[in-house]
C-alpha cells in the first residue's frame, strides 16, 4: 500500500511525498521528477511496476513542487539536502536513484555529493550541458543570467507582486489523455509543442522556480565514471537536445554505464511506460538484486 507522507525540514518547509512499501524489501527505490512537475509524473509507474514486490518506493514531490509549493530558493544543494533529511528521517542509509530530466541531473549530483548512499542510478533522459546540441550550447554561457533573472523576480515577490494560487497537476491524467488523444492518432507534432509549452508550465509553477530550473539544467553535472555506483542510462531517439556523437562519447566513456534507447522523444514515461518499466525492472533485477537486511519500519 502507498501512503502520503510529509516531512518538516529543519527550516520549516513541509516536503511531502508518497511511500509505497513492499513486504520484505530489498531496499529503497526514490523517484525524482523532473521540471515543473510533481510526484504524479510517477503515478503509472509506481502502480505498474513490478519492483513494488521487493522494493519500498519513495516519490517525493521536490521543493518548490506539486503540493511541496514554496516561495524562496530552489536548487540541487537545496534539494540535495532536502532528499538526504528524507532518507534520515525514513531511517534509510542508501536508496537508488530514479530521475528523469532534472531527475535525473538531481540523482547525479546527489550521487556524487553522497556516494556511499547511492547504490545504482537510473537516469532518464538526462540533459548533458556539455552534449548541447546546435545553438543550445550558447545557454552554458547564459547560465548566470537565468540565475539572476530568478533572483529578481523572487524580489518581486517578496513585495507582494505575485500569483496566489497555483492549481494542482495530475500529470498522470494528462499523459493518460495525451496518449488516448493525440499518440494514439500518431500526432507527435502536437504532442511535442504541448509537452514543450512554457505557458502550460507556469500556469501550474512559479515563474521565477521556472527560470531557476533553466540554470539548475545548465549546471555542470560529474563525469559518470567518477561515480561508483552502476548506471543506467535511457535515452529517447527523437527531438534529443543533445548532439548524439557527444553524448555516445560520454557514455562510452564509463564502464559502469549501461545504455538503453527508446523510441520516444523527451517524455518516455508518457510516451512508452511499458519500455521504461521493463529496462528498469530488467536492470535492477540483474544488477541490484542482492537482499539486504529489512530496515526498521517508522
């Protein structure tokens, strides 16, 4: 069974997250989301997968997010932070990590910042800065301008000059429409300008957390061979922001990566579920299946 949870942090912000626990688990399984979304992103896949059978599943909606909504800053240290407090305060010293997109960039850092708590990685669709592909590689160079544009508009709202209400997202209901509506139909045109509107982003997401997720992506992220963990790595073979040559050569790079494509564009787990629940299952039946001893229960 699943349940909600929520967790006050020591500087009083409230994270909340969902639990799902298996009978005797292997371990811990964390979900991160990626831009502007929430924990719903995951809902299909936390009630499909068959992991649930031997692994607890954390989903937790990150700072800034779903029902996590906060003014103020945002960012990989502060949600580093915050993912560690989560796994104190389940009593849990390693979980693997699942991130898609930002995700995926957070598991990453989180990894390298805590390598002893980070047995294996699944990262999907990870943005390389150094991969960029075309014009997108001027964006490194904008980074700090992003970083500022947020700041300012964070002071902005500290005056008072902001939205007071965000509407909550079922992200699992869009995909599901989405994939009745418009992939069933082979409409991928459609599909991508509507997953890639900014417009329909901040209808349900401070701007200023927007703007700052831009440069949270242009962050320079670890090499994965500095890593110990075992990776998996799934990448979608249409509408790639990074130029494939370099993202084969860092990949190729580590021998503790394993490489998975799946004929979707930026959104898998919309677009193909069933692919990305089989690699994952695949993977960490092979590669992280060893029992270990049950935590204690809180």
């Amino acid at each position: 069974m699943e349940v909600a949870k929520s967790r006050v942090l020591p500087d009083g912000t409230a994270v909340h997250y969902r639990l799902a626990r298996a009978e005797e688990p292997r371990g811990l399984i964390v979900l991160l989301h990626g831009m502007a979304s929430n924990l719903t992103r995951w809902s299909e896949f936390v009630e499909h997968t068959a992991l649930r059978r031997t692994w607890d599943i954390m989903r937790p909606d990150l700072r800034g997010h779903g029902l996590s909504l906060v003014r103020g800053r945002i960012g990989m240290e502060v949600w580093s932070a915050d993912l560690a407090d989560l796994l104190d305060a389940e009593g849990r010293e390693q979980a693997v990590l699942i991130g898609h997109s930002l995700g995926a960039h957070l598991a990453l850092l989180f990894a390298a910042r805590f390598p002893a708590r980070v047995p294996g990685l699944v990262l999907i669709d990870p943005v390389f800065p150094q991969a960029l592909s075309g014009g997108r590689r001027w964006l490194r160079l904008a980074r700090p301008l992003f970083g500022m544009a947020a700041a300012a508009i964070r002071f902005f709202n500290a005056l008072g000059i902001r939205r007071r209400h965000f509407p909550q997202r079922d992200l699992r209901a869009l995909d599901e429409a989405v994939r009745a509506e418009l992939l069933a139909a082979g409409d991928s045109r459609e599909f991508v300008r509507r997953y890639s509107s900014v417009l329909a982003d901040i209808k349900y997401f401070p701007v200023s957390h927007y703007v700052q997720e831009v440069a949270e992506m242009l962050r320079p992220l670890p090499a994965l061979s500095s890593l110990p963990a075992p990776i998996l790595v799934l990448l979608s073979r249409g509408l790639t922001h990074t130029d494939p040559t370099r993202m084969e050569h860092l990949l190729d790079a580590s021998a503790n990566v394993e490489r998975v494509t799946i004929d979707a564009y930026h959104w898998p787990l919309t677009e193909r579920p069933e692919e990305v629940r089989r690699a994952v299952e695949t993977w960490i039946g092979e590669r992280l299946c060893t029992p270990s001893k049950t935590p204690e229960r809180r």
